[in-house]
C-alpha cells in the first residue's frame, strides 16, 4: 500500500527522501513505507484546514452529524477489512482489532449527540431587561498525534467530537502503523466531507513539531508514551494551543483472599496479555494480599504458560506478536534486568519461536514472581506480555503500593467485599478504576485519561470533556430595556 497524505480532499505524495519502514511484527517482512513529512507538508494541512473552517462550522450542527452517522455506517460496512489491516501492521489479533473499532464506532455515534452536547445557557433577566447567555464555539484547526497499538480507535477518541463541534482536523498516525488510517480516510472520502475538513499528514517527529508550532493549529490531543506526552504538553502550550497528552502506565491490580481465583485469573490473564500487553490499560503488576498468593501464582501461571500465541488471523490464536523487534529485544531485556534483581521467572517468554513465523516480534506470556518494591522492572513500563508479581499482607499495603507509582492510568481490585471495593474506589490515585475488571475502558459516553505522569492537560478524552476541549465558550450579556421592547 502506498502512503499519502490527505489534503484539502487530495491525495498527496509528500516531497521526501525519508520513510520509516512499516512491518508485519507477525513475519518481519516490511510492507509498506510511511514518508516522513516535512513542516511544509503540516503548513498545507493547517492552511486547508483553515480554509474550510468558515464554512463548516457554519454549516448546521444537524447536517454536521449527518457526516459522522454516514461515516459510522461505512465504517462498519467495512469493519473487517480494517481490522484485517490492524492486525497485518500492528500484530494484535483479529477478534481484537475488531473489538478495538467497536469503541472508534461507539465515539462516532455518542459524538452524533453534539446537538444536544454542544448547548449553550441562558438566563434571563440576571437584572431588569439584561439577559446573559454562554454559547460554545469551536475552537478553529485541531489535530491529534496517535501511537501505535490502536491504529483505528484512538484518533476516534477526538475526531467526531472536534467535527460535531464545528472544527476542522489534521491527524497524524504513528508512522508504524498507517495503513489502517490510509484506508479510513478512502472511507472518509466516500463521505464526502467538504475539503479540507479532515486531513492527514504522516510521518514522525518533524510532522510532530510541525503541528505544535504551527499557528493556526489551536489545539492539540496526543497519545503516546509519557516522555513524549510530556514534551508535546510543554511545546504545545509554549505555542499558545490548547492541549491533552495521554502517557503511558504501569497498571496494578490487587487480589483479595475473598476474590472468585477462576475468575480474577480469567480476566487478568486477559487483561496482562491481551493484545499482548501493548494495551495503556493492561495491568503489568498483579499484588496479592494475604492468602490469595499461592492459588492466584498458581492459576496465573497456568493461564500465562497455555495462552496459544501466533500470527493474528490465524483461528484460535489468544495474542499476537509485538510491534517490532525492537520492541521484542526490549521486553526481552526488560525480563532479564527483572531476574537480575532478584524476581523469579516461573513462565518465561523469551526466545518464542513460532513456525511458520520465525521472523516475527513474538514473545510469549510472562510472569515475574517475588518484585520487590522500588525495583526498576516494578517501575518501568514494560509495554509487552509480562506480569510481575508482588506480595503484602494486608489491603493498607497494598493500596500504598498502588499509590507509590509514577502513572495513574488504571488501578484495578478483585474482591467480593463491598467495603474493600468502596475503599479501593475512594482512595486508588488513578483516573480509572476497576473493580473485578481487568481493562477498565470508560464507554465513551464517560471522559476517559489517566493522572499523575499518565496524563498532561486537564480536559479528557471522549464524551462531554472532549465537547468542552473542542469548544470554546462566548459569553453574552445583552441589555434590551423593557420601554425598547414595548415598542414591538
Ligand atoms: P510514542 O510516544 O513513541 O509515539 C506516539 C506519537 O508521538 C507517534 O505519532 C510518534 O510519531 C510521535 N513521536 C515519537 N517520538 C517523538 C518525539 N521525540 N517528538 C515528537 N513526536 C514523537 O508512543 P508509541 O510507542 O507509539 O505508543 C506506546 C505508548 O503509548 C505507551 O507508552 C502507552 O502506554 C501509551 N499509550 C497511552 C494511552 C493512554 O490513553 N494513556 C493509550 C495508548 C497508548
């Protein structure tokens, strides 16, 4: 597949030497080549953008919506053929990549609510014959800069909200995987949105700073990993923009002795291998109190050592390969420097070979037994299929594990106490929270971002809060005297 951008309802070749090379992780063969745009490449985007802007955020937010129902109902015609494309450059599996576009569909449809969202206020009379109202406008140009474990939903956590509300759009894919946003934007196209509403600019950092420095771009949503997020933060709002970066996490879960084991294995097995742990919502460390250790080692350890791995769309297969073999000799490196400090590795998933694959990014299933508080594998993310397991005595400890962490992403708890599921609730610092859940996904009819260093901004994603990120509000106080209006 070649890779263009897409401007002002062109497709354009941009002019560069540099491509990053896109990969099958599952073979390791390269299958595409993503151009690296330069800032001049952003600069037609941002001026295309703006060029449409007048017209469509004066275009009735009814008619908006009637883009995004179609949009929605093509996407889901072609449902299968996205996520075939997930799994061949991002590696998950089929059932996942399609589970993935169910939550890009599910933002479309609540963002076809903005009639009802984007409402303003009204009140009447604040003193005799002055009225005050608050109306919300969009904010201008908006982009989003993606990564790459969900090449089809993450873009959604923004774009039909930001449309709905009347902005126009630049997106910029992970260089890793872009195919999957080559063929929405084909699907884009059959909409017909007016040009230059929604556009697409691929490539990596310079496409990136690009977009932050550019002017007329005011406002920016980022996904991506916390060093990252953290500079996109800084750069955007030094260039005057509105922004939100979404970083990266170390999830735990603690497991209560009163936890149903089949079950709580069940679903975090699901929950540290699924999409084989490339997942900002995975849990990474499993914390067992009291007496839930040796059953909980014992049955995630079997959960971990049968999960059947290999290539995506290959029937029966549980998890897939990582994004590349980078990413394969860094989880790698990262089990080693885990046993190193002195973990156990009772199910070890280096050095995976899968026929008939051979040159794919696999790692299997780990568990890391006995990780001591403090250490640099209890800290670091780890982004692949490793789960390292740690042990306290009683639910204050663990919930001071939890909250010794750097990220805030999700922090989970399996329990069949109520009062130990309405502690956890209360105290866990992190933006979303379950309890006998492994992925605590908000709907997106709920915000969803996480604290500490797994979220820079203020405004969430999804939902209402990304209504308020792509609006700006006007308020209006208007004096009519009651001898004026008489006169009619
Ligand atoms: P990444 O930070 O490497 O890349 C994300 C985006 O930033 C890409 O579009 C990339 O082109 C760009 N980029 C990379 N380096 C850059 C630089 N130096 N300057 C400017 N732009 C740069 O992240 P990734 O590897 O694609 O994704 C994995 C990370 O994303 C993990 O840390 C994961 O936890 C996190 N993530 C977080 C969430 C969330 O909601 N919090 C969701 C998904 C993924």
């Amino acid at each position: 597949m070649e890779i263009l951008n897409y401007i002002n309802g062109e497709w354009v070749k941009p002019n560069v030497a540099e491509h990053a090379d896109v990969i099958n992780p599952a073979t390791g063969q390269v299958i595409a080549k993503t151009p690296l745009s330069s800032k001049a490449d952003v600069d037609a985007a941002a001026q295309a953008a703006r060029a449409a802007f007048d017209g469509w955020r004066r275009t009735p937010v009814n008619d908006r919506v009637q883009y995004l129902f179609k949009l929605r109902n093509i996407m889901r015609e072609h449902g299968d053929e996205i996520a075939k494309l997930i799994t061949e450059e991002c590696g998950k599996t089929f059932e996942e990549a399609k589970a993935e576009m169910v939550r890009a569909y599910e933002n479309v449809e609540v963002a076809c609510g903005m009639p009802h969202m984007g409402k303003g206020e009204f009140v009447e009379d604040i003193a005799p014959g002055i009225d005050e109202l608050m109306i919300r406008q969009p904010v201008g140009v908006c982009a989003t800069i993606a990564p790459f474990n969900f090449p089809g939903m993450i873009p959604f956590w923004y774009l039909p909200y930001a449309l709905a509300a009347g902005n126009t759009y630049i997106i910029k894919p992970s260089e890793k995987v872009p195919m999957t946003m080559q063929y929405i934007f084909k699907l884009i196209e059959q909409v017909g949105f007016p040009k230059g509403v929604v556009n697409m600019i691929n490539g990596a950092k310079e496409a990136v700073d690009g977009i932050l420095e550019h002017p007329i771009i005011r406002a920016v949503t980022f996904v991506g990993s916390s060093k990252v997020a953290k500079y996109v933060y800084a750069t955007a709002a030094a260039h005057g923009k509105r922004v939100q970066a979404q970083g990266g996490a170390k999830n735990p879960v603690i497991i209560l002795p009163d936890a149903d084991m089949e079950m709580t294995t069940r679903i975090v097995a699901d929950s540290a291998f699924g999409c084989a742990g490339q997942r900002c919502l995975a849990v990474s460390l499993a914390v067992t109190v009291g007496e839930s250790k040796n059953e909980f080692t014992e049955l995630i350890c079997d959960a971990a050592s049968s999960r059947v791995v290999g290539y995506g769309m290959d029937a029966g297969v549980q998890m897939g390969a990582l994004i590349n073999s980078a990413s394969q000799q860094r989880v790698e490196q990262l089990i080693a420097l885990g046993a190193s400090e002195g973990a156990g590795v009772p199910v070890d998933g280096r050095g995976a070979r899968i026929q008939g694959f051979e040159g794919g990014a696999f790692v299997k299933p780990t568990i890391l037994s006995e990780v001591q508080p403090g250490s640099e594998i209890a800290k670091t993310e780890i982004f692949g299929p490793v789960l390292s397991l740690m042990h306290v005595n009683t639910i204050d400890d663990a919930i001071q594990l939890v909250n010794s962490g750097q990220y805030g992403n999700q922090a989970s708890l399996f329990t069949s106490s109520g009062n130990a599921a309405r502690r956890f609730r209360y105290e866990a610092e992190a933006g979303n929270i379950g309890v006998n859940i492994g992925v605590a996904a908000p709907m997106a009819f709920f915000p969803f971002s996480g604290w500490k260093d797994s979220f820079f901004g203020d405004m969430h994603g999804q939902s209402t809060d990304a209504v308020e990120f792509f609006t700006q509000k006007k308020v209006v106080i208007e004096r009519w005297p009651k001898e004026w209006t008489r006169k009619f």
